[in-house]
C-alpha cells in the first residue's frame, strides 16, 4: 500500500503508511495506528495491514518526522532499543497528539472511511491513546502497555471518549505504582485490563516478552471494543 501525505497543523508535511480492506464494499471505519518508540516501522506496518485485513481503513502515521523523517527501529535488533532512547526522550508529546488528530481528520476525509475512527498504539502510542481520549474527537482509543501515563494524570478528568487500557502487571517500563496510579486515576473513566505475568511488549513475536495467549486475549478484547464503539 502506498504512503500518504498528511498537512500538520502548524505547518509542514508528514507520511503515513495507508492499509486499505479488500473488496470492501462499502465504506468502513478508521483505524490510526500510533508507533512504538522504534518509528513507524515494520512491526508497525504489520499491525495496520492487520486491521486492514479485518475491514478497516488503516493509516499509521510517521510521529518522529519532526526529529527525522521516517525513523524505521528493529526492536529485536542487538542495538534497536539503544538507538529508540536516541528519538523517544525528544519526542513532543503534545505536538505528536496535534499530528495525531491531524491523521484523524485526514482519514475522515479519505473516501473508503466511513467517517469512524479509532486508535490503537503501543508503549509510547499507549501513553498517545490515553491523551487522544482526554483531548480529540477521535471515536475510540486503545493503548496497548502504555507508559508515562502516569505522569500526565491531571488530564484524566478530561478522558470524554471511550478508552481501553491493555496492562501487563509485569510491565519492566511501568511499575506497579505507576500501574496503581494509573489505575486509580482512570477507574470509571476507561476500561482497565490488567494481565498478570505479562510484560512489555507481549504481543511481539521474536522477543523473549511474546506471550501468545495474553496477545490473543488483548486483542479479542480490542476487537469487541472497536466493534461496540465503530460499529462494525
């Protein structure tokens, strides 16, 4: 599938990865994909086609641009997170959020959608899923692993639409106070999903943190959540 172009909000351009259903036959909700610390990369890409393959219309946006265009990490590479610590503490958290509706607004637009859209991201686009509930009109976010949310807890009063938070309990980049924090923060406001002897990063295949039936329980989770709040 061909990348798109999408105009920020304060000026400049920036690239999407577009995964569209096939033989759709009619137009079909949105889904924005939002990166890992490692880039809009390959691991990315696969997630987006997933959710193409399920009938959605999926655009995984390019988040780093600011720092370098098309920043692609090989998390299972010797060196990939030493290199993902070189971008991810001079990301702009906020600034990714405005490119972030941004992509919603483009996908709205864009003539195989519906006019429906979810997120779905994980670790930092976890902690990105958290704040698209508290701050943009996108239908519904998910956040797979999620960390920094508990340092940005002042905006929970704020989450307005619907948010599912996927938590392993073994998570090593957010610790069980921050889990706590997170948690009691949110209670009543998202829907929290904890998952004992999980860790980081349990839904990537090849790492030593793959745990297949918590990534098959998450995602079945996701799925029905998607379906209840786009309507499919």
């Amino acid at each position: 599938m061909p990348n798109v172009t999408i105009t920020a909000a304060d000026g400049g351009h920036f690239s999407a990865y577009l995964s569209l259903p096939k033989n759709a036959s009619a137009k079909a909700p949105g889904i924005v994909m939002m990166q890992q610390i490692f880039g809009a990369n390959a691991e990315m890409r696969g997630f987006t086609d997933d959710y193409a393959a399920q009938g959605y219309v999926a655009i995984c946006p390019d988040l780093f641009w600011r720092l370098e265009p098309s920043v692609e990490i090989d998390p299972l590479a010797p060196d990939g997170f030493q290199k993902a610590l070189t971008y991810a503490p001079r990301f702009n958290a906020d600034q990714g959020v405005e490119d972030l509706k941004a992509a919603v607004a483009f996908l709205r637009a864009h003539p195989a959608c519906n006019s429906k859209i979810g997120t779905v991201g994980y670790c930092l686009g976890g902690l990105l899923a958290y704040l698209m509930a508290a701050r943009s009109d996108a239908d519904c976010n998910v956040g797979y692993f999620g960390v920094g949310i508990e340092k940005r807890l002042g905006e929970a009063a704020n989450v307005e639409k619907p948010l599912l938070l996927h938590i392993p309990e073994n998570d090593r980049h957010c610790l069980p106070e921050a889990q706590a924090q997170t948690k009691a923060a949110l209670a009543g406001r998202a829907e929290l999903c904890s998952y004992p002897g999980a860790d980081h990063a349990f839904n990537r295949v090849g790492a030593k943190s793959y745990n297949k039936e918590v990534t098959a329980l998450a995602d079945d989770r996701t799925a029905n959540f998607l379906r209840r709040h786009l309507g499919r």
